[in-house]
C-alpha cells in the first residue's frame, strides 16, 4: 500500500471508528440496556446483599469486630461490589456497543461499504475499536463512581499503583469481551436477535462472575464451569486488586492476632482464588488465561472476516 492509500485508510478508519462510537452514545435507550445489569446488581446490594456480607464479615472476625469499625467493614463488601459491577460492565457495554454493526448489516450498509474503494478489515476494525472505546470509557466512570462511593462510605484510599492496574483490568477486559462477543455477533443479522441475545448474556453475567454472590458458593462442577469463561477471570483479577487493599486494611488493624484466618476467610468466601478442576488458581493463571482468550478470538475474528469476505465476492 502507498502512503496516499495508507494515509486514506487511517483517514477513513478514523471517521467510521468516530462515527460507531457516535451512534452508540447517541442511542439512549441502548445505554440504559447496557447498564441494566449493574443496576440490578446495585439494586440487590443496596436493599438485599449488603448487611447480610457486612454481618457475615462481622460474624467471622467474633470478638476481634470490635477492633474493626464499621467503615472498614463496609470498604471491603463495597470493592467486592465494585468489582461485580465493572466485571458485568465491560460484557454488557461491549455487546450492546456491536449493535452498530449488526445494525449495518441488517440495513445494508455494509453493502455501502463494499460498493467503496474501502477494504472490508478497515470496516471491520473500525466497528472493533469503537466497542473497546465505548466499553472502556463507560466502564472507567463507572469505576471513577466506585472509587468516590468506597472513600465516601469506607474512608479508604487506594493506592496509585492500585488504581493504574484496576483501569488496566478495564481495557484488558474490553479488549477480551469485545473480542469474543464480536465473533458471536458476526453471526447475527437482525438486531432483535442480538437483543434477545443479550437479554440472556445480561441475566447470566451476574451470576457467571460472582456479582450477585460470590462463585464459592456454587458446587465445585458449577465453578468449574462459569470460571472458565474468560469474564470470570477478568473479574476475579478485579475482585483481587480491589479488595486485597481493604484486607490489608483491617489485617493492619489486627496486628496479627488471628494469625492471618481472616484473609484467609474472606479468600475463600470471596472467591478471589477462582475453583477450576478443584485447583485454586491465581492471578498469574487468570492474566495467561485472559490473553489466550484474547488470542484465540482475535484468530477466530480474522477467520471469520476471511470466510465472510469470500462469501461476499
């Protein structure tokens, strides 16, 4: 390719990323159904979940609750809040943000696009980068909105280092859910398919990575299985960096007295260890898993495109 051809691609590449994030945004009601399932899960937290963990956290320090205030207590149930809620996000903004592109399809631009000079991967990435921008920029103010709501109700502050790997989390994670829900969507046509499909996606996310309740209290089969998609490791990478920080908080506080079984609890309660084969894995697991995903689904991607782009001639 010359650098005219070159520098026409990244101009058109530009405008159509622009313009499907643009569309995305405009569309009101497609962000309230992206944001359904964090409201329901803030919505179960706030009138259900909360007190039942807070009181939970409480029973199992016994007596050496009176050494923890309450503020701190609620710091560690809110970041696990925190993490379900940027955990079922990044799923929910991603698939409903490709509804532009299925929405091309079903109206035949994309025919548009093929009658044009136009090569069909600059399409293709555009409709790409535009989720990963919509699902990273509604999920970092939707992280912004936790981090204010954990110090106003918890009085605790994260570190800078703490804060930079949890916005990484969230573009690791765009990248990842946009990726395989874009392979998926590539095989819709209509977009009430793709909402039905995503009416289910949002029901289950909840539960898959533990927003609702945490995973551990699922059969170890059922672990297995809702661990090993790859949403459940992002969030469980979020559940660690989030709530390690308030762990360390009100170990601090103890001084050591429980010799370490109240991490060692809300380790275990918590699911920041994700059950797969009855194996405890970490973060060094969860991180390899995750960017095979990534690269799994962006081969499958490209597959795809290929396949479809022969259909097409």
């Amino acid at each position: 390719m010359t650098d005219m051809g070159f520098s026409k691609a990244l101009c058109a590449y530009k405008g159509m990323t622009a313009r499907n994030i643009k569309v995305y945004l405009k569309d009101r009601m497609t962000i309230i159904m992206s944001m359904m399932t964090q409201i329901i899960v803030l919505g179960l937290y706030l009138l259900f979940l909360k007190q039942n963990y807070v009181d939970a956290v409480t029973q199992g320090l016994g007596e050496l609750s009176k050494l923890v205030t309450d503020r701190d207590i609620q710091a560690l149930v809110n970041s696990w809040l925190i993490a379900g809620v940027i955990g079922t996000s990044v799923v929910t903004v991603a698939l409903n943000s490709l509804s532009v592109m299925v929405s091309d399809k079903h109206e035949k631009i994309d025919f548009d696009y093929n009658a044009t000079p136009m090569r069909g991967s600059t399409v293709v990435l555009s409709y790409f980068t535009g989720a990963v921008v919509n699902t990273f920029f509604i999920s970092a103010l939707l992280l912004t909105a936790g981090f204010v709501f954990i110090r106003l109700t918890g009085g605790f502050i994260y570190s800078i280092t703490d804060i930079l790997q949890i916005y990484g989390l969230v573009a690791l994670g765009s990248v990842s859910a946009t990726l395989i829900l874009m392979f998926i969507a590539s095989f819709f046509k209509k977009n009430s398919t793709l909402s039905s499909f995503g009416v289910l996606v949002s029901a289950a996310i909840g539960f898959i990575i533990g927003a609702y309740i945490p995973v551990s209290q699922f059969g170890e089969s059922v672990q297995t299985i809702v661990n090993l998609v790859p949403g459940s490791q992002i969030a469980g990478m979020m559940r660690n960096v989030l709530m390690t920080p308030a762990i360390n908080n009100i170990n601090d506080i103890l001084g050591g007295v429980d010799n370490g079984l109240f991490a060692e609890g809300i380790d275990n309660t918590f699911a920041l260890n994700l059950n797969i084969f009855g194996e405890e894995v970490g973060i060094p697991f969860m991180m390899i898993f995750s960017v095979a995903a990534i690269i799994l689904f962006l081969v499958l991607n490209l597959v795809s495109f290929k396949l479809t782009s022969k259909r097409k001639q």
